[in-house]
C-alpha cells in the first residue's frame, strides 16, 4: 500500500479522518499527513501533485469533488491554470507551496466552474502586461479562495484577483506593484453581459497596491450593468494603496458606469489611500461600521455606523482615544486656535448668550459693564512697583463705571512692621473718587487722583510694593 498513489485508492478505502494515511513523498523525503488535512469533501478522490508535475494535466484528470494537494516547493507555470470543475486546489501553506509566472499577459489560475477552492499556498506572477493572480469569470457561485498570498509586479495592469461571479476571498494577503500602470488588490466586477448578482465577501484580507505613475487601488466593487447588482461585505480588512507620483491611490472604491447598484457594508476595517479612504461615485450605498479612515479624506456618501477611528477628516488630524463628542443636530463647533480644555469631569460651564470674551484669570482684566457677583470676589494681584519716597506713585487705574465700591490693601517687600500694611476703601463714580481709611499705615498711604490709585511711602528710600489685593464689593 505504502508504493500506491493516494488517487489510486478506492473510495470505499478511504480512511476516516483523524487517522494515518500512506505518507506523501517527495524528493525523496516522507512524511506522514492526516485524512483530516486532506479530505475537504464528503466524497471524491485525493490527489498529490509532485512538484514539477503539470498542475493542468492533473485538474484535467479530476471530477467534481476531488481534491488536488500540492507539495512543499515552487511550481512554475507559463499558461493559465484553468479550474473547470468543482474540486479544491491545496498547498502547504503560504510560505511552503508557491505557483509562479513570469509569462506575459497571464492569470496564474482561471476559475471557470462554481465551487472551486484554492487554499494553502503563494501565487506569484511578474509577467508583463495584463496580469492576474487568479481571475474568475462570469456566472459563477460559491467559489472561495483563502490562506493565499498573491504577489505580482513587473509593467502593466496588475490584479490579485479579479471576479465577475460570487466568491468568498478570506485570510488572504496581496501585494500589488504595477511599474507603469495601475495596481488592483481585488477587482468584483459585473460587465455588461453579466447573468447574474454578485455577492462578494472579503473577510480577514490585507492589501497593499502600490505603482509608480497611475492609479493603485485595494479594493474595488464596478458595475457596469444595467440589471445585476453587486453587494460586497468587506469585514476585517486592511486596505492600503500608496504610489509615489500616483494620480489616484484609493483603498476602497465603489462605482457604477450605468446605473447605481452596487452595495458595500464594511466592518472592522482600516482604510489607507493617498488620495482617499474610501471613494464612493454618485448614489451607490457604502456603510462602515466601527472602522478606520487613516487619512479620513472620503469622496461620496458614506453612512457610518458605530465607532469609527478617525486619523484625519478633511486634512485635521484626530488622534485615537476613548472620549465622545457630541453635538447637536445642525450646530457648530469651530476652533481658529489651538486650544486645550481641561477641568472637572462631569460639570457645566454656561457660556454668554451674547458674543463675548471670556476673562482670563492670571492677569489684570478690564470689564466694560457691571458685574455682579452673589458672592465676595477675591483676588490677589501682584504689581511690583517702586516707589520713591514721599512721592505719589500710581500703583493700579480703576475701571470708569457708574458706581463702584473697592477695598484695597497694600504690603511693602520685607517690611514687617505695620506701619506699612494699609488698607482702604475707594469709592467710585464715573470718573470721580473718594478713599476712606480702614487701616492707614503710618509710613504707607493711598490716595486718589482721578481713578489713578497713588500709592505714597515715607521711609526717606525707594521700596517695592510686594502684595496689592484690589478686590470690588459692588
């Protein structure tokens, strides 16, 4: 049993999953694989294709259910792997089994009958020209590629895949470089002729399109029929496309050349372009929910939905955090300044109902109407003043209002006797003045010239003023 190909077995043989089967071999190396591994189908037959073996020959030879595993190592191709018939193509894994072009003008696999699968394995293509990592024609159902990673580069149109029937593309990477032309991750296209909706799931996908002249896009979702629809669930992805004089890079774009039917619901997702987030053209619907827009630049109607992280919106950078804000319908928030907010969580501040100025606190303020106040006022203003002796030095100027009433106290710089606290009372009206003593110290003394505040000292030598509290009780 052990010298039989595994396609050779009867199915009436075939081992139940979990359990050991006859080991594959190649290059003269054996290893042991599990019925589990292997049989993805209620029935059908499982074949080992050796590397250097012809990948097409061995599709040609398979019916419907079978499954195709391909080895640990590379296989080059130079015409299209055509899949015609709903069997399961399986690698190794994306770093072990790797299908290759350099061919010009060619797609690594054609998928052309509903239900293929390809899974487990690296396709790469650097031909020149038109070129595709899997292409998938129209009228297809219930094709799915996952755990692959598609990397093309060279000159000329580059696609990861492109499809023109329902797919499901999940767990998959694509690095897309076009030289000259444009750079596509996912193309879910409906031409003209198309039969049939398309219903396209990207799930877990992660692309990165970048050119060096044209335009780079990650995925995009076009409509060019008058009567089929295309709905595209993008949930989990990271959408990227960058070039470095690119006309526009653009990592989610929705478009319709005839009427607006095309429908993309994104979820958990990061968008990256250039030149735009997401590109939404005329009426087609894109909602996203609880995603990222790194740039925040969108063209279009885009409905959000959740939380969305913003990077930039508009240009304005918004950094990523936890907080809400919140306004209400048709109101404006605009900042000409750079500003920082800060205070007690969960208290109001009332604003005037009048265009105003808000006061600051740590310097000299000049009100130009009556306040009032439901409470003493108190403030310390310091003015450091030198004032000669026994000369009037005005220390502060009082606000012109129709009546006002002011308490004042003053204290020299290191004196600590008394005679040099005073404190006072001013009385105001207009521009006229009165000062009363409530404490006059007898080497420190106020008086009033106009609204002037002079302040006199008698110690036979200049001395600073240290501490001026000026505070008005009406």
């Amino acid at each position: 049993m052990a010298d039989k190909k595994i396609s050779a077995l009867p199915s009436a043989t075939l081992p139940l999953a979990g359990t050991e089967i006859v080991p594959l071999v190649q290059g003269g190396v054996t290893s042991k694989a599990l019925a589990s591994d292997l049989f993805q189908w209620p029935s059908g037959r499982v074949t080992y294709v050796p590397i250097g073996g012809n990948i097409q020959a061995y599709v040609t030879a398979a019916t419907a259910g079978d499954t195709l595993i391909l080895g640990a190592g590379t296989y080059v191709v130079t015409a299209t792997i055509t899949v015609d018939k709903a069997i399961l193509i399986k690698g190794q894994g994306l770093s072990a089994t790797k299908v290759t072009t350099a061919t010009a003008d060619l797609a690594v696999f054609t998928l052309t009958a509903s239900s293929a699968r390809i899974t487990d394995l690296y396709i790469g293509n650097t031909g020149t020209g038109t070129s595709y990592g899997i292409f998938v024609g129209d009228g297809l159902t219930q094709l799915q590629v996952s755990n692959v990673i598609a990397v093309l580069g060279g000159n000329g149109l580059k696609y990861g895949i492109w499809s023109q029937s329902s797919i499901t593309v999940s767990n998959c990477e694509m690095y897309i470089t076009s030289a000259d032309l444009n750079s596509n991750g996912l193309m879910i296209y409906n031409d003209s002729a198309a039969t049939v909706n398309i219903s396209a799931n990207i799930q877990n996908v992660r692309v990165l399109s970048t050119g060096a002249t044209l335009n780079n896009r990650g995925i995009v979702f076009n409509n060019n029929n008058t009567t089929k629809t295309i709905v595209g669930n993008v949930t989990n992805c990271n959408l990227n496309a960058y070039a470095s004089t690119g006309v526009t890079d653009i990592a989610l774009y929705v478009n319709s050349t005839t009427t607006f039917n095309v429908t993309v619901n994104a979820y958990n997702s990061l968008f990256s372009g250039a030149d735009s987030d997401v590109t939404v053209i005329s009426t087609n619907s894109c909602t996203l929910t609880n995603c990222t827009l790194v740039h925040g630049t969108v063209t279009g109607t885009v409905v959000y939905s959740g939380t969305q992280v913003v990077g930039k919106v508009n240009g304005n950078t918004i950094t990523t955090g936890t907080g809400v804000l919140t306004l209400a319908a048709g109101k404006t928030l605009t900042a000409s300044n750079t500003l920082t907010l800060a205070g007690t969580d969960a208290t109001t501040q009332t604003f005037p109902t009048t265009n105003a100025t808000i006061a600051r606190i740590d310097a000299a303020q000049t009100f130009t109407g009556d306040q009032t106040f439901t409470d003493i006022v108190k403030g310390t203003v310091v003015i450091n003043v030198s004032i000669p002796s026994a000369t009037p030095t005005t220390i502060t100027t009082l606000p012109n209002v129709s009546a006002g009433v002011w308490l004042l106290s003053v204290v020299f710089q290191g004196q600590g006797s008394v005679s040099f606290n005073s404190v006072y009372v001013i009385t105001t009206q207009g521009t006229d003045s009165s000062v009363s003593a409530i404490k006059a110290g007898g080497l420190a003394v106020i008086t009033m010239s106009g609204l002037n505040v002079q302040l006199t000292q008698a110690t036979g030598g200049t001395q600073g003023t240290n501490k001026t509290s000026l505070v008005r009780l009406m």
